[in-house]
C-alpha cells in the first residue's frame, strides 16, 4: 500500500493531530503544503483543492493508490486506525469508540477554541472582535475546566489509563496555550489536564508536531513576524521529512 498523502501546513493544529498519529505509528506519509483559506495554487480554496475536500479546510488526506479522499482531522483520524488497523489507539468496540467519538466531536466549538486564541494573535489581518475573544476564552475555559474535573479525574488519559486519538486532538489545541509556547494563558488552574500535557510529552511524535510552536514561542504580548511564521513551518516539514525517512 502506498503511503497516504497529508495535504496541510505544519503549524496548523488539525493538521499536527493527523501528523502525530502517522508519526507515532511510525507510517510513512507524503506531505504536500497547503496555504489555508487561500484562492491560488497551492491554497485550501483554489478549486483543485475543493475537488478533495469541499470545506476547504485542511487536514485533508488522500489514499495515493485509490485517489479515496476526505478531510476533517476527527475523521482522518477514525478513518486511519479503523483502516490500518490501530486498534490500540481506537479499540475495535462500539462502546469504547462511541466514548472516543464523543471527546471528538465536544472537542469542536469547545477545546478547538484555543485555537481562536491564538489566531487572534497571529491573524491580526483576520480582526477578530474583543467579544469574539472573550466568548472563545471563556468557551475554552469552560471546556478545560471539564477535561480536568471529569475526562482527567481519575485516569491518565482522556478516556483511560492508556493513550487514545482523543488525546492527541486535544493535546495539540490546549498545549499551545501554556507557557511552553505561545504563553496566552495560565493552566495551572487546571492540576491534572497539566499534569496530562507533562505526560504527553512522553508521546512519540511529540517534539516533532510541536517544532513550529517552539519556532514561535510567546505571542502573549507580541505577534509572530511573517518570517517567523514562514521558519515556523518550513522547519516543521523539515522536521516531517526526516522523520519520515527513518520509517521507510
Ligand atoms: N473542522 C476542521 C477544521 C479545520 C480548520 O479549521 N483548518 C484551518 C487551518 S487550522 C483552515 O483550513 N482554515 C482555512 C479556511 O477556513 O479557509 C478539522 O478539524 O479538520
């Protein structure tokens, strides 16, 4: 089977759940870079791009041999372990995957709104609102405040004691936000979800999803330079493909 291809920008945090789940089993993937939101070539709108995913969002993952194409981190993720058979990630069971399911699924207008956090800082040009903020810190707080009193209660992953793809999708939103990297908020608040960000550091694949983070570093009071935002992503697929040269 060919290895599958992974259209998306490295920076993107969509994006780093899928390329975490290839790196930490070790699948290699080709990466294609894809300018989010943009018409041109290359860009997550030009109508080449459309063809394979019709929100014009990335992730968006092709099957090399079949042309079979779909996007939505969430699905990529399901779609990947159910047809590659990583069952430890994502147990061949309804109940266990109907729990799993039902992490990704909240995760969206809820964790996810870590995001916007940080797109606020780094797309000034976007001029999200002071109320659009404040709705997606006090979203998100709400959220983390039921990750670490009920997902984190008394396991050391999300829904268990081992590791699952929920884990991974909400890693790469809620790490950005600590004072490893971008430095926006203050998680202390939160003792086990950031007990649980330590533990995933342990994850294989970590360093290398998190290099573009690392390039960034704190935005808390400043925005990223265009330059640095570019170094950001053209040394995360860097990162990518050595990586991935070691799995083939
Ligand atoms: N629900 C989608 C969201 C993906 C998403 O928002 N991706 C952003 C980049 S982080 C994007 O492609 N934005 C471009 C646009 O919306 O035009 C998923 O989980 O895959």
């Amino acid at each position: 089977m060919k290895p599958p291809i992974i259209y998306g920008l490295p920076f993107s945090q969509p994006v780093r759940a899928v390329l975490w789940l290839l790196l930490n089993k070790r699948q290699p993937f080709e990466f294609r870079m894809v300018n989010p939101g943009h018409p041109g070539k290359n860009g997550s709108r030009h109508p080449e791009f459309l063809a394979k995913n019709p929100a014009g969002t990335i992730p968006c993952l092709e099957e090399a041999e079949s042309g079979f194409c779909i996007g939505e981190a969430h699905a990529i993720l399901t779609y990947l372990c159910r047809s590659r058979g990583w069952n430890d990630l994502y147990p061949d069971n309804a109940q266990e995957q109907g729990r799993i399911d039902a992490y990704l699924h909240f995760h969206h207008r809820n964790i996810r709104e870590a995001s916007t956090m940080v797109a606020a800082r780094v797309r000034k040009d976007l001029n999200f609102s002071p109320d659009m903020q404040a709705n997606s810190r006090r979203l998100f707080l709400q959220a983390a405040a039921i990750l670490d009193s009920h997902y984190l209660q008394s396991s050391e992953f999300l829904l268990g004691d081992s590791l699952s793809i929920a884990d991974l999708a909400a890693c790469v939103e809620v790490g950005q936000l600590s004072s490893d990297y971008t430095n926006i908020l203050d998680l202390s608040e939160f003792p086990r979800l950031s007990q649980w960000l330590e533990r995933m550091k342990q994850v294989a694949g970590y360093a290398e999803v998190h290099f573009p983070l690392q390039e960034i570093g704190d935005i808390r009071d400043e925005p990223p330079s265009i330059d640095t935002l570019r170094s950001a992503n053209v040394g995360g697929l860097e990162m990518l493909t050595k990586a991935v040269a070691q799995f083939s």
